[in-house]
C-alpha cells in the first residue's frame, strides 16, 4: 500500500489514506505526504460467524457506513482504491457515491472453503476495476466469479532490495546459517524449520537459524511451543528468535540460506523475492504464488509444504553445491530488480487508477 501511495503521489494526485487502526505504517504515509485519517470499518474475520462476532460485525457495519459516507462527502474522490479484500464496505460505499472503485486483490487461498471464497470474492463485483499481485490470485478468484476473473490484471508487487546486494561468503566455514522472516505462526512453516533443524543437527549438519518476526497478539502460545520443541530436539542454541525488526535487510546479509516453509496457500510471497533481492539461496514451499514469485530463479529450490525432511536436504544441497548456488544467486537479485521494480509498480497502479477513471467519465 505505500509504495501504491507513494506512486499516486509522485504522479501529482492527491492522496487520503484510511485505515481501521492505527499501526506502524501510518508514520510513513503521513511522511510522505498523504493524508491519513482513521475511519473505523467492518473488517471480514472469521469471528464474524460466532453469534458475539456478529453482533460486533453488524455494530462495525452502521458505525463504518456513517463514518465513510460522511469522508466520502468531504474528501470527494475521483477514485476509490480498496487495497484488500478484507474491508468490502468501501467498495459499497464508493459505488453508492456515485464513484469508480479500482479493488487491489492482495488475499487469496485456494485451500478455503468454497462459501469463504464466495464470501471473499463477492464484493469485487461492485469494482469498476480489479488489480491482483499474481495470477495465482486470479485463479483463486476464478474458482468463485469466472466474470471477475475474466477482468483482473495482474500487477507484480514492487519490492525494495539493496541496489548492489553484497554476495553471500565464499567459504562456509563454522556452521551453515539459515533465516526465516515473517510472522510467526503455525500457516507460515516455523515449526517446519524447527524440526528441519533438528533433523540437520542430529544428522551431523552444523546449522544455525535465526528467526526474525513475533507472533501476532494473542498467539504467544506458538513461540513458547517453538521454544520447547527446540529444547526437545536439543537444539535450543541454534534456533534464535530474533522478534520483530524494522528492517531485514542486515539478517538477510548475514544469512547463508532463506527458508520460507510456509504450509497453506500464499497469494504471492514477497519474502522470497526479498530474498532472490539480497542474493541469497532460497529454499521455499512448492505451493501457490510462492511458486510463483520464485519461479525462473536458479538459486531457489522448491520442497513439498510441511515436510522437515524436504527442507533439511535442500539446505544440505546448498552446503554441497555452495559454489554454483552462490553465483546464481547474485545472478538472480539483478533479474528479480527488474522483475521487481518500484518504479514499474507504481507506474502501472497510477495508470490502472486512471483508467476506472476515465471509465466513469
């Protein structure tokens, strides 16, 4: 969403942003020179379907119709950008002002039940226009709405790397260090990793990981299980939670090998092009977009989702083709730049929101 912010403001448009909650982006947004007002709003969530979410649902629904109408009065827009399909109510709304919507599809899992993926896909029928981050994602939707589909385009997202990422050592001298990078849950594989690593020790493979991310509020129960089933392996000293962090960038630098072991469906996988970006060895779930943000790579290696014994001899493969996957992957961080531009994306989301523009003119 900010680099779709920062593109529309670079273009000269004008740019009020809102949001449910307040959050950590907000700062960035406001820097940049965006307007940014916090609207309160329905938000689809699987507690929405007990009787308590419900009536909480429904309480979100009048409370977030008179609060966004009454921005949509002020502010008046040419268009309505909805970055997520997670807030239909201003799709609705936008559309009952009488103004283009363009929908931006960030969220999809195959793996859903069909009557979630209805739920989901529903909404965009009000979109004047529809951009996805993958095909993956387009195939999704089509599973519910062919129609929808039929109209979507597809906009790779734009990901910032170094510019001149410094290649991986030369030489794996002490232990092998692997990284994995995101939230800490049980969909995104961290178990997974765990007992890879467990796996690789007891084998007789010198590795350590290091886990950059937390857990969401309310899930700390996952990283105590993590920890204790690192000590149940005997590999508490090479499993390191690191928390959350700004920035990954020096984690991705410091690594020999980037694990993404996610489990379920992701629509895309921007932590394995940051990866590809740093020139790192990529080690990832053959599954869903991760498939494809890692497709064409050949430092990437793709396992079977939730299967440690995969992922332990992938990583060994790396300890043993060093060399060859080492120098491909330097190669690769300059095809994902291209593949991965900033400027790219923001110069075909700033031309998908003119042209629902022109479309209602």
């Amino acid at each position: 969403m900010l680099e779709t912010v920062l593109g529309l403001l670079a273009a000269g448009r004008r740019v009020v942003v809102t949001v449910p909650v307040d959050g950590p982006l907000l700062a960035d947004l406001a820097a940049a020179g965006a307007e940014v007002v916090r609207t309160p709003t329905f938000v689809l969530r699987k507690s929405a379907l007990r009787p308590a979410g419900l009536v909480r649902a429904v309480a979100d629904v009048v409370r977030g119709s008179v609060r966004g109408w009454s921005l949509l009065r002020r502010v008046r827009p040419d268009v309505v950008y909805v970055s997520t399909v997670t807030v239909p109510l201003w799709g609705l709304l936008g559309r009952l002002a009488r103004r283009p919507v363009l929908w931006h599809v960030h969220e999809a899992e195959g793996s859903q039940p069909a009557l979630v993926q209805r739920v989901l896909v529903a909404p965009l029928r009000l979109a004047t226009g529809v951009v996805a981050n993958s095909r993956y994602s387009v195939d999704v939707v089509r599973q519910s709405s062919p129609r929808t589909a039929d109209r979507m385009n597809v906009v790779h997202n734009g990901v910032p790397g170094p510019s001149d990422p410094a290649p991986a050592r030369a030489e794996i001298e002490g232990p092998l260090r692997l990284v994995y990078v995101g939230r800490l849950s049980a969909r995104k594989g961290v178990d997974v990793a765990v007992e890879a690593v467990g796996l690789l020790r007891n084998g007789g493979d010198d590795v350590v990981l290091d886990l950059v991310g937390a857990v969401y509020p309310g899930y700390e129960w996952f990283e105590q299980a993590l920890r204790e089933r690192a000590a149940a392996l005997g590999v508490s000293d090479a499993v390191r939670f690191r928390g959350f962090q700004p920035s990954v960038w020096p984690f991705l630098a410091d690594a020999d090998v980037v694990l993404v072991p996610s489990v379920v469906d992701e629509p895309f996988g921007n932590t394995a092009v940051e990866a590809i970006l740093a020139a790192r060895p990529l080690v990832v779930s053959a599954t869903s977009g991760l498939l494809e943000a890692a497709a064409g790579y050949a430092s990437a290696q793709q396992v079977p989702p939730g299967d440690p014994e995969a992922l332990a001899d992938a990583v060994r493969r790396v300890r043993k083709e060093w060399d060859r996957l080492r120098a491909d992957a330097l190669a690769d961080a300059a095809l994902a730049r291209e593949r991965h531009a900033r400027e790219e994306y923001r110069r075909r989301i700033v031309e998908a929101v003119d042209d629902v523009a022109r479309a209602s003119e």
